[in-house]
C-alpha cells in the first residue's frame, strides 16, 4: 500500500520506483506545515451590551467609541521546507526541543495533519502511537476498540485475531477487556494502544512521547517489543526526550531545530550535536555575582560545559566525557597567586550534597597563577550523574584564605544515557548516580 499527499491525502497508485530506491519506505521532499495565528484584543472592560453588538458587526475594527475587539493574524511554521528519505527498517529518533515540529511531523506522517507545501511519500501500512488513546472510541469496550484500531489500521478481521491474545497479554488488560476504555486509566489506555500499534505488523511504526506514560517496567517493555519490530525489517519512527532510549533503540537520528532539520545522520553524532546546540544557557555569568564571600584574591567570573573535543555544551549525557569549565580572574594588585585550591560541590533538586569536585583530593595541585585570567577545566571521562537537574556551589582558596565563594552558583543539566552500555537504566527513585562494577556468580 502507498500513499502520496501533498496538501491533499490520497490513496496512489502504484509508482515505479527504479531499483537504487526500492527500499525507500518515506520520503519527504520540501515540506512544510503553516498554521495561522490570531491574536484577538479587547479593551481592559467591555459590556455585555458591546459582546452583543460586536456579534453583529462584520467589521473588525473598533467602533468609534473605542469599545470593541480586532484580531491580527499572523503566519507561524512548524517546519518548513524538511527534506529526508527513510529506508526500509531504518529506526529513526527525531530529537530537538519542545516547540522544534518533532509531534506535527509525525502526524503529517500518519495522515493525521495535512501539508501546507511539499510532498511526502509512504510506502507500507502505518501504526501511530501519538497521543493517549488515539483512534479509540471512549463508548467501545477494550476488546471492541482492538478489534476497531486494527481495522482502521487496515487489517483484517482474522489477523486481528491471530494476534488478539498477544495484545491482550501484552497490554495486560485481561481484566478490563469488556469494560468501556473511558473508564481507563492513562496508563492501561496507553498499555492497549502500544500493544495494538505494535502487534499487528505494520510496516510502519510511529511512536510518539506518549510511552513516557507508562510506568517504568512497561516502557522497558515497548522498547524490547520495537527492537522486534525493527528486527524484522521494518521501519521505526520514535520521538523522544530521552537520550538513553534513542541511543538503544534507534540507528539513525533526526535533530529538528525551531522547524528546521539541524542534521539527519547516525544517531550517536546527532545526539552529541544536540547536546552541543544553543541552549538557554550555555555559559553561566558569576562575573556580577553579589552573593560571594572572601578576600577577592581572584574570583570565578564564568561557568561552561564542554565535550572532550572543547565543543561547548548545552546539557551532559549519562556514561559519556565532559568537563565542568570555570573561568576565573585574578585581582590585578596581587602580583602571583600561590598554592590555589578549587572545589565543586555538586546537589541533586533536593539540594543534597552528593559529591565534591576537588583539585587537592585528586593530587592535582595548582601552585601558582601569574596571569590575569585562567581557566580550571574538570574533565570528568565518564559521567556516573544520572538524568536530572543539578545545582552546584563553587568555592577557591589562596594559601589556605578563601579567595572566593558563591553558593549555588547555578544549575546544568544531565541526559539520560546508557552507562553501562547494556540498554538498562536504573529505575526511577534508585540513587542519583551510577557505580562502575561487575558481577560474577562463584559456583561450589
């Protein structure tokens, strides 16, 4: 089956694709989505007398008393102008910030949304998974809505089925199958929707955020379910915040930056370029810092993050390099600095110390600064910080005097990533950090 829209959605005609392009299962060539905004003002107080009469006034402008309503429009792209191909099996990780187009590609996609201009092509059966019961009726028992999803997805009636028992499974409903879905909750609707996209092999699968849902345990379980899907041959398409999973999952990744494509490559480059993108704040400012204490011999005036090639940060990323950099200037009347001593002191969102970065604890010792400026790099080779926000306070001394202090200095923030290299992440409420360790099972 394939399917051609541009503007339009339409059931094509089979097309001749030449044999170097006959794994091509999407292609999307100049697209892009325009929706119009309006913007509609109104005078701090108007009557019940004005709503009424402005119902019947076909102009928009305010009348000549000033009391009335105008709305302005204004032209906003989603994304505009994305071109990519995606081959038959490929599992692709579309990344970018919130805001970057990432959810209305993937309905354009699954023929949800229509085009404003390009052409996009899809060879094969498509399974969305966009949003929290999609394609379910509320009114419809679960069993009746597998049964209803299935035939919407194109299948028919004796391969729903074949595979009916394995969905159920899955979804672990069994108790609930003859109970109305809107009496789900978020939870199991997801469980029976993953279960449905993914059981009745499509050629397509398009999975959204929406698994983030789910419990622990049963997003572990769909991303084992897409590895099978993948495995055999077809082509996976998954939106995710979480790094680590689209580092396990997927082969390939796509960065959509403020609706454009940033890069479109193998998926631990685009990462690394993700995570090296324009963020809110790429280097803190500690120069105009009043809340300091000490004698000033020099201060912290800057902190960064940076890779292990010096590309600068936005975030780090769980089992991967960085460095923490802290630039810092010297008070210019003192003529040598001697015997500097740096620490990090590193929180979790509660505020609880979990560690210290030190440059005496590791034998690193600084004896003297004798220019102006300098920079302390931290270079950490494997990151053990598990996702999250961290808040760091930043502390120096000179000849055992403290030259500077800044309690919570400010805050980075740290992707999910698969430490261990194994695909397993701790669960949530496990620890804030990862131990480097091995097992091994003695038998007597």
């Amino acid at each position: 089956m394939e399917y051609i829209f541009s503007g339009k959605w339409k059931e094509a005609s089979p097309i001749s694709f030449d044999a170097s392009i006959m794994s091509v299962a999407i292609r999307v060539e100049h697209l892009s989505k325009k929706y119009i905004l309006s913007h509609r003002a109104s005078e701090p107080y108007v009557a019940l007398r004005d709503v009424i009469s402005n119902a019947f006034r076909k102009s928009s402008k305010m009348n000549a008393e000033g009391v009335g309503t105008f709305a302005k429009k204004e032209e906003f792209y989603a994304f505009k102008d994305v071109s990519f191909e995606i081959n038959q099996g490929d599992r692709i990780g579309i990344i970018g910030r919130n805001g970057a187009g990432k959810s209305t590609l993937l309905k354009i996609l699954s023929r949800i949304t229509e085009v404003t201009e390009g052409r996009v092509s899809i060879k094969g059966r498509v399974a969305s998974l966009l949003e929290v019961g999609t394609g379910f009726h509320p009114e419809l028992t679960g069993r009746e809505n597998i049964f209803l999803n299935g035939s919407i997805l194109g299948m028919s009636k004796s391969e729903i089925q074949r595979k009916f028992d394995e969905i159920v499974a899955f979804a672990e409903v069994e108790r609930f199958l003859d109970t109305p879905v809107k009496r789900y909750s978020s939870g199991m609707y997801v469980r029976l929707a993953f279960a449905v996209a993914a059981h009745l092999e499509p050629e397509i699968l398009v999975v959204d955020e929406v698994l983030a849902v789910g419990d622990a345990e049963f997003q572990k379980k769909c991303l084992g379910k897409m590895k099978d899907v993948a495995s055999s041959g077809r082509t996976i398409l998954f939106v995710s915040h979480n790094m680590a999973a689209i580092q396990n999952l997927c082969s390939k990744a796509i960065y959509l930056n403020k609706g454009r494509l940033e890069i479109m490559g193998e998926a631990e480059h685009v990462i690394s370029t993700y995570l090296r993108s324009t963020a809110d704040v790429n280097s803190i400012d500690l120069a105009s810092r009043k809340d300091r204490s000490g004698n000033a011999a020099f201060r912290f005036t800057s902190f960064s993050l940076k890779d292990s090639d010096d590309q600068q940060l936005s975030s780090l990323q769980s089992g991967k390099p960085g460095k923490l950099c802290l630039e810092i200037e010297k008070n210019t009347t003192i003529p040598d600095l001697r015997n500097i001593h740096i620490a990090v002191g590193i929180d979790d969102e509660m505020g609880q110390r979990i560690t210290n970065l030190n440059n005496e604890t590791t034998g690193t010792l600084f004896p003297e600064m004798s220019g102006s400026k300098a920079t302390i790099e931290i270079s950490i080779p494997r990151l053990p910080l598990r996702h999250g926000l961290y808040s760091f306070t930043l502390y120096g001394t000179v000849n055992n005097d403290v030259a500077d202090w800044i309690g919570n200095a400010g805050n980075f923030h740290v992707e999910h990533g698969d430490f261990f290299g194994t695909g397993k992440l701790l669960p949530d409420g496990q620890g804030s950090f990862y131990i480097d360790h091995t097992f091994k099972l003695r038998n007597h």
